[in-house]
C-alpha cells in the first residue's frame, strides 16, 4: 500500500483547468521529483495536497485512509508539511520564534527556546544565532530556516518547492543530506524543482506534468535529462548559449559602499551583461542593492542614488530576487502590478488614461509570453515563472537603461528560462545593459559578456567571455584562490 495516493485531482481557477485529473502516489521512504514547466499544475497539485486549495475533483489517500484536508493547519495534523518556494517567514521574529512558531509549548522562556533551536540548528550544520532576526538574514539564511521549521514537525509527507533557489553550493548539498535523512526514516518526500541536475542527483523517481495533466511517471534509472525535457515540453530544447556582440562604448560607471563590501568601482558598457557571482553573504546581492539605493551608499555618473526614486530617474531599475514580498503586490490584477512604476506617465490630472495602459500592458504580455494572457487576473493567481516576466515587464516599461536582476530565472523552468535569457539578449543588443547577480553558474556561464566573482565583500576575478562554468565554480568555491 502506497503511503500517499492521489486519484484524478482536479483544479479550475475561473475557466482556467489548472489540474486535468492528475494521478501521483508516494511510497514511504521514497524522493519523487514532481517537474514541469511553469504553470504545469506542480505548485497547484501539492498546495491541493497541503491544504491550500480545495480540490474540485478526485480523492486522496493517506496510509490507505482518506485525505481532504480543508486548510493547512488541517494537512499539518495529518502529517502532511510543505516548504514552499517563496517564504512564509514572519521577518520581524526571531530564527527561534519562527522555528516553532504554532508549536511553542505554555510557559516556555526564550532562554529554553534559543537552546532548542540552536540544538536544532547544529543538527542541520547551520551557523546563524537563533536570536537574530528573520529580517536581518539573506535570502539564502531565510530559506534555510524554512527548511528547519519544516523538520522541526516531523511529517509523513514532506513536499519541497524549490528549496534551493537561494542557496549556495555548500546549503544545497547540507539540505541533500537532510533530504536523504528523512527518506532513510521512512518520510516521502515530493520535490519540485527545475534544476535538473538536483533531480538527478536525489529522486528515485520522477513524474512529469503538462498542461494540467500527468504525461509519464518513471524511475529515475530509466531516464536521461534530455528526456525529462522533451517530455516536459514535447519538444527537444537545446542549451542556451549567448553568444557575445562585443562592446559598444562605456554606458557610465558605478561607485558602490555598503556594510561588508570594499569599495567598488564598476564601469559598465552600453549592451553589456555582466554577471555577479560568489557564495549567499559574498557581498554580490549587496552591490545591486546599494546601485538602487536601498543600502550603503552609490553613485552612478557621478550623481549619488540617495534611494530608489533617483536610480530610477537615472534609468536604473532593481529586479529583487523575492518577487513575491518585494516584486509584486499579489493582491492586485497583473495590469496594475506592470503599470505601478509608471503611473505618473500614464494619467492625465489624476485620471488613468485606460487605452493607453491597457495597449502598455498587453504589448508586454505578448513579447513576455505571459501565461495566461489575462492582464485582469490578480497577481497571485499566476505561477512563479509568470509572476517573474510581471515583474520583469514592470521593469521594461520603464524604459531603463541599466537593468539590475538579481536571482532572474528563480523557479523559472527551462523552457520559459530559455525564453528569458532570449529576451536579455535581445534587450541587450538594443543598447540596454544589465547586471545579472545569479547562484546558478550555468546561467552566468551561458549569458554574460563578463563574470566578477565576489568573496568576502570584494571582487577576487572577473572572467571574460568565452566563459566556461567549471572555471565559474571554481573560483565561486574557492577551489581556485586568486591573490
């Protein structure tokens, strides 16, 4: 008997048919990557599983008993836990706090509850104290206690969605280790990711969704990542590999401070993708951040970005990497989301001129290929890869000159994440230059003109196109220490 088994699951959102009465089942002790393109249903099939969305067709089995639990706290109780890919942190509460936030026992003290979670930590080999803030910690750190908080309940069902998107090379594989623990105690384990070198290096067994519908379950043994894609797609989708125009001239040139960093002074050429490389907390996210005014202090052509008005009036925009929390408003339709950073352009004493905002948005929509193509839906609804190209097209629509991405293809599958680096291509070529800070060296490999690897707050080497990924993660690694 299976521990998990869900039988012809079925979604709708609005005339939307987000699930087509899917099939998947989960053995105990078993890592079954759940994969597809964006929008395929994995997100949606797992949030259904977790209690998330109610489903509007089909059953499911627990151990055999049946499972229709009507919110999370419901599927918690059951054994039923999920790490989701965008946070569920409360960031104003300590590590601790949020480690057992809903689990704290009556009259605990916070002398107990640091010791605990600090026990718990150092089982997972994390080094961060567990009094600081969850506002306080990276990206990365802030994952990573995502993660903790879901090992602390123990589940019988544990569903990853993309865990990995923020971590270094050194987290991941301390998360495996974790992963591979809790398949040894008996937990299934369903993993979402788009990385497929992490599905190969940790599933048993892998099924494919598209559009809706399941297209194939198999062992891991039987397939090649080549396959995974085609049948993701069903197509055959080749590597991207930018190839280089060479330079056209120097745009301007940054000057960067921010707490933990050395001074950096940063020429950047007009058409240019340059890529910022190095481990979470080497000082690269700091340096995107500081040139849009958020932290530190920079200047760019001589004129000081006091904040985030003033970048963008030197025709500087900031793509952050959590797009949900920082990126969007996910209460709002996606036509107000593309059109928040240009309202003043769009209005005439106060009035929206509605033609004109509405042509703005759905030209972004088609070159975006955002899916689907209802610029009226709320944020929220979209999938992760789709919210990516809002937040992308509000960045767009400002006609920018430099373009700061950090994280670019974050839950993005290959196919859209092909897509992707098509468009920064093309933009590129059209004279708009682009800082790229990326944990994915086969994405800075494959994209930029140009690579500054960060380690300890400075630039240690920067790598010229040609670029070759295993000299990217060499130097990212500190396998090869440059003087």
């Amino acid at each position: 008997m299976a521990l998990l088994e869900m039988r012809g699951i079925k979604k709708h959102f609005g005339g939307v048919e987000a699930l087509k009465g899917v099939d998947f089942v989960l053995e105990a002790g078993e890592i079954q990557a759940l994969v597809g393109e964006n929008g395929a249903g994995k997100s949606t099939l797992m949030k259904v599983l977790s209690g998330v969305f109610q489903p509007d067709g089909g059953q499911m089995l627990l151990a055999g008993n049946p499972l229709r639990p009507r919110s999370v706290a419901e599927a918690q109780q059951a054994g039923i836990v999920m790490v989701y890919q965008e946070l569920n942190l409360v960031s104003d509460l300590s590590v601790a706090e949020n480690l057992f936030l809903g689990r704290l026992p009556p009259l605990m003290g916070y002398t107990r509850l640091n010791q605990e979670a600090q026990a718990l930590l150092g089982q997972m080999g994390l080094e961060f104290p567990p009094e600081a803030s969850v506002r306080q910690l990276s990206t990365g750190e802030q994952q990573l206690v995502a993660v903790a908080r879901a090992f602390v309940q123990r589940a019988k069902v544990m569903v990853f969605d993309e865990p990995t998107a923020t971590l270094s090379a050194n987290e991941v594989e301390q998360l495996f280790r974790l992963i591979r623990r809790l398949r040894s105690e008996g937990v299934g384990v369903a993993y979402i990711s788009h990385r497929l070198e992490e599905i190969f290096l940790l599933a048993d067994r892998v099924t494919v969704l598209r559009d809706g519908e399941r297209v194939s379950m198999a062992p891991l043994s039987e397939l090649t990542p080549e396959r995974v894609v085609n049948l993701m797609v069903g197509r055959e989708v080749r590597a991207y590999q930018r190839q280089p125009h060479g330079s056209e001239g120097e745009l301007g040139r940054f000057q960067v401070e921010a707490a933990g960093l050395a001074p950096l002074g940063l020429t950047l050429n007009k058409g240019e993708i340059v890529g910022l490389a190095g481990v979470i907390g080497s000082g690269r996210s700091e340096v995107l951040r500081a040139m849009f005014g958020l932290v530190g202090s920079a200047s760019w052509r001589g004129t000081r970005l006091s904040g985030p008005l003033t970048a963008l009036r030197q025709g500087i925009f900031y793509i952050p990497a959590d797009r949900k929390t920082q990126g969007l408003v996910l209460e709002l339709s996606a036509r107000e989301n593309v059109t928040l950073s240009v309202l003043s352009r769009l209005q005439w004493l106060g009035v929206m001129k509605a033609a004109q905002e509405q042509q703005l948005v759905k030209g972004w929509f088609r070159r975006l290929s955002v899916r689907p193509s209802d610029p009226e839906r709320p944020a929220r609804t979209f999938s992760g890869g789709n919210q990516q190209k809002l937040v992308l097209a509000k960045g767009l629509a400002t006609t920018p000159q430099v373009l700061l991405m950090e994280e670019p293809s974050r839950g993005v599958d290959v196919v859209t994440r092909y897509e992707l680096y098509a468009l920064l291509d093309e933009l590129a070529r059209g004279g708009l230059s682009l800082l790229v800070s990326s944990s994915d060296t086969e994405e800075l490999s494959g994209l930029c003109d140009r690579v500054l690897v960060f380690r300890g707050g400075r630039v240690v080497v920067q790598l010229e196109a040609p670029l070759d990924r295993e000299e990217v993660v060499a130097h990212v690694t500190g396998a090869r220490r440059v003087a």
